[in-house]
C-alpha cells in the first residue's frame, strides 16, 4: 500500500489565476506617480541644505574675526562663526555658530568655565533622548563676571548665544 493521493479528475481541478495586466498596470502607474510627486520636496529640502551650507560659510571665523566678538574671559573655540558679535563694552550678546554637535559645545564650555574658576549650572532639555536646547548659568561672584550661554540644534551644528555682563 502506498500513501500516494490519487490525482484529481480534470473537472474538479482549478487552474490557478493569472496576475492580471491592469492591477499590474495601475501599481506601476500610482509608483512612478508618487515617486514625481514626492521628487520636488526632496529637491526643494537638498537646496534649502545647500543654501543653509553657504550662509554658514559665508560667515567669518572667529579667529579672523576684526570686531570684538566676545570678552576674554568668554571662552570660544578659533573654528565658531559668528553670526552676530557683541555689542562691546560690559555687557553685551553674541552669537555663534559651530559644525560640532550640541554635547561636544555643551562639554566644552562648561569644562572651559570650571577650569577658569567660574561655577557653572545647567539645565539640559531632551527630546526623544537627545538633547535638543541646553541652558549654562556661568556665574564667578568674586571678580563679578556673569554669563547665560543658551545652546540650540542649528541646521549646520549648534547655535550658540552669549549673553554676559561684567560689573566692575
């Protein structure tokens, strides 16, 4: 005896259908559709990117800076841009820019404000567990120097804005 399953008489068998050309059509039509349609906005966000870019690099360095960008007890790296300097004297607000990311900033000046003998307290706000905007409070009592530094996600790394004061 054999387990084979005896054939199926040919009117009981059912040929399997074949894909049909127009819902093959259609698929290939709505594709190609949605690819056209969504190529504009992809292109309109590469030169909105580029455009972005040259801003940025249009700006002039601080280390070649002529103006007065900050004070010098302000650390501030050679490589930030700057986007607007300080209006000089006492006090005053700057803004930078840097192409590191907003930890590496964050890091940088609160190790560079500890190591000048300033106290430093930060309030760091994170999204989706990344830090989108920190908040340094720089304050050194005795010699009365006093700095608010926000850090924010720019489109070309982080956004730095200074604001200090002096009293003398």
């Amino acid at each position: 005896m054999t387990n084979a399953v005896p054939p199926h008489p040919p009117d009981e068998w059912e040929p399997r259908p074949k894909p049909v050309r127009k819902r093959r059509a259609w698929i290939w039509v709505a594709g190609w559709s949605a690819c056209f349609l969504a190529m504009p906005g992809f292109l309109a966000g590469l030169l909105y990117q580029q455009r972005s870019r040259q801003q940025f690099e249009a700006l002039p360095l601080v280390s070649h800076s002529r103006g007065h960008v900050v004070p010098s007890w302000v650390p501030v790296k050679p490589d930030f841009r700057v986007e607007q300097p300080s209006s000089g004297g006492l006090s005053g607000n700057a803004t930078l820019l840097s192409t590191d990311d907003l930890v590496r900033v964050v890091l940088f000046y609160q190790n560079a404000f500890r190591n000048k003998g300033f106290e430093v307290s930060s309030n760091l706000m994170n999204l989706d567990d990344s830090i989108t905007t920190a908040i340094l409070n720089v304050s050194n009592a005795e010699l009365g120097r006093f700095a608010l530094v926000t850090l924010s996600k720019a489109q070309t790394g982080t956004r730095v804005e200074i604001a200090f004061s002096e009293k003398k």
